[in-house]
C-alpha cells in the first residue's frame, strides 16, 4: 500500500471500520479487539468453508466491565456473522451455557457445524466459576467449534479487592494459557486459541490485563492466518473431543492427559513463542511474556540497547505466547549455548 491509498483510507475512515475493515489499519481498544475477534473468526470460518455460528457468555467485571458494553454497541455486526451474546447472571451459568455450545455437533438436526465460544469474566470470576470451567475443559470443546476463556486479571489491584492474576487457575483447570502482549496481538492470539482448541479438545485460557485491554492502539490488520496440523501427533483411539454420551469416569482423565500432548504439537507445528534477535552466540538470555515483554523493550530502549547492541554484549530474548504449557522445544533451543538466563 502506497502512501496515496494510506491517506485515502484515513480520509474515508469510519468509527464502524474497526469491526469491518479487512487491510490497512483501525484503531481498536483492547476491548474493541476482543469484540472484533469472533467476527474475524466467523470470516476465517467462512473462507476455508465452513458454516459456524458464535456465542458470547460471562460476566462483567474491571477490567472486563465495559465488554458487554461494546459488544451490544456492535450488535449489528455479530448478527450479521450468526454470533449470540448472552450475558449471564453469574459466571458459573456462563460457563455451562458455553459447554452447551459444544455439543451441538454431536446433534443430528443441527444447523451449523460448529460454534465458537468466549467465556469472559475477571480474575475472582474465575475462582467463582473453578467447578464449571474445569468441568467444561475436561469434557472438551468440538472440532469446528472451540473455546476461549478470557480472565480480566487486575494484577496491579486498581479496581478490585484484592491482587489476582489467573494463570495458577488455568493450570488447575488442566487448561492451556495464553498471555498477548499488546492489543494487536488480541486477534491473533484468539485465532490461535481456537484452532488450538478445535484441534487438541482443550479449552483456552486468555489472559487480559488493565493495562493492556484498557488501553487502546492503531492495529495493522495482518491477512488471515492458516494453522498447519501437526504431523508429529496421533489421536488415541478415544479421541479428544467432547462426545455423546460421554460419562463421567477415568477415560475423561485420561482424555485430559492426550489433550495436553496435543496442545504441545499444535504449538510445535504453529509456534507462538519468539525469538526477538535470535542470537545463537549469545551468553546471556531474558524470557519474558505478556506485557512484561514490552516493559522490557521500552527500557532496554532507555539504556540505549538496541538490537545492533544486543548482538556485540551478547543478550538474546525470548517471548513466550503460550505459558503454558510451555512449548519446550523453542525453549529449549533458546537456552542453547547460554551462560545465565
């Protein structure tokens, strides 16, 4: 794109381009760009043909309080890509409402092939919705379905009663985290999440910080990614997704323990972990993640270190998309060769 059509594109922008807008750039909140998500994965869905709906569930909370807010302001647009919100009355019927929405696969007089689910809530919503959740990452997700649990984590206690971060829970819960960086990385990290989810049976966690989901940021859209299947993996013979009936004993366990080996070569074929200068000789190595990552940056920057820098000192780092589980492969290969990380 030349500098002519950049200013054409600014001169004709729209407040509604943030949401139907397909190349150049938009501004987006972090909230807006967890509204504008389920909308690029209906069009991905769409464009490798298949026929999905959506569906929204959870309960607002800082830093998650103006969610719901946004997402009936955009009403028009998730109606028009067959996408439900349903806000609940706790978070707890959130997440079993969501369940729900992945078993309508398994029904013979179904519409669609699948539905895309988000479950949103802040940190202690999370705690409060501990039982629902773990049961629904256990039972699993459908394979043109899948499902992101977006935390709202107000690490710093800015609005709430107390410090809490959710990636402990996530754990807990057997349940695969994400942890984006900046509100441009929010779409891509929730394609990602879902194509995980489709593919390893798992539900995903997502980590959404104040500072991050309530900042804003000119975002370039980027074309629509294409997830490879792992050709290092075999399902078992029981599969990974939720099925009916499906009840509950040890092969739901079991079922847990071949979803998180999946999920490790999903991020294997598609790594989401990187290596920022790659420097093979370098004896020293910092590993960050989430915006932990972009602090780093900005005072490495103050100190004057840049990449050119980096490179004669001999520091290389490395930014983990996915924490976990942790893909050990790329981390492995990081700490090659390093006296001190």
């Amino acid at each position: 794109m030349n500098l002519l059509q950049s200013r054409a594109l600014l001169d004709n922008y729209k407040l509604q381009d943030r949401y139907i807008r397909e190349e150049g750039r938009v501004f987006l909140t972090g909230t807006q760009a967890l509204v504008r998500l389920p909308i690029v994965q209906r069009e991905l869905d769409r464009q490798n043909g298949l026929n999905t709906a959506g569906f929204i569930s959870g309960y607002r909370g800082s830093p998650l309080g103006g969610y719901d807010q946004e997402l009936w302001r955009a009403r028009q647009f998730m109606g028009e890509h067959n996408i439900d919100f349903m806000p609940a009355i706790n978070e707890d019927l959130a997440a079993t409402a969501i369940l729900g929405t992945q078993q309508v696969e398994s029904d013979v007089a179904r519409k669609v092939d699948g539905v895309f689910s988000i479950w949103y809530g802040k940190g202690p919503g999370v705690d409060r919705a501990g039982d629902a959740l773990k049961h629904g990452n256990a039972y699993g997700s459908s394979p043109h379905g899948g499902v992101l649990v977006i935390a709202g984590d107000d690490h710093g206690c800015v609005s709430s009663s107390m410090s809490h971060q959710s990636d402990v829970a996530f754990m807990a819960f057997f349940m695969p985290t994400l942890n984006p960086a900046s509100v441009e990385e929010y779409v891509h990290y929730g394609l990602y999440g879902f194509a995980m989810s489709r593919f390893s049976g798992c539900w995903v966690g997502f980590k959404a910080i104040s500072e991050t989901v309530e900042s804003a940021a000119s975002v370039n859209l980027t074309e629509l990614p294409e997830f490879r299947i792992p050709k290092d993996y075999q399902a078992p013979d029981f599969g990974l997704h939720y099925r009916w009936p499906d009840l509950p004993g040890p092969q739901v366990e079991a079922r847990m323990v071949e979803k998180l080996d999946a999920v490790r070569a999903f991020a294997r074929a598609n790594p989401i972990d990187q290596r920022i200068y790659n420097i093979p000789e370098a004896r020293l190595g910092i590993i960050t993640t989430g915006k932990a990552h972009l602090d780093l940056m900005e005072a490495l920057k103050m100190l004057g270190v840049d990449e050119q820098r980096a490179r004669e000192i001999g520091i290389d780092i490395y930014k983990v998309g996915m924490v976990w589980p942790l893909e050990t492969e790329g981390a492995r290969a990081f700490l090659r060769g390093k006296k001190e990380v």
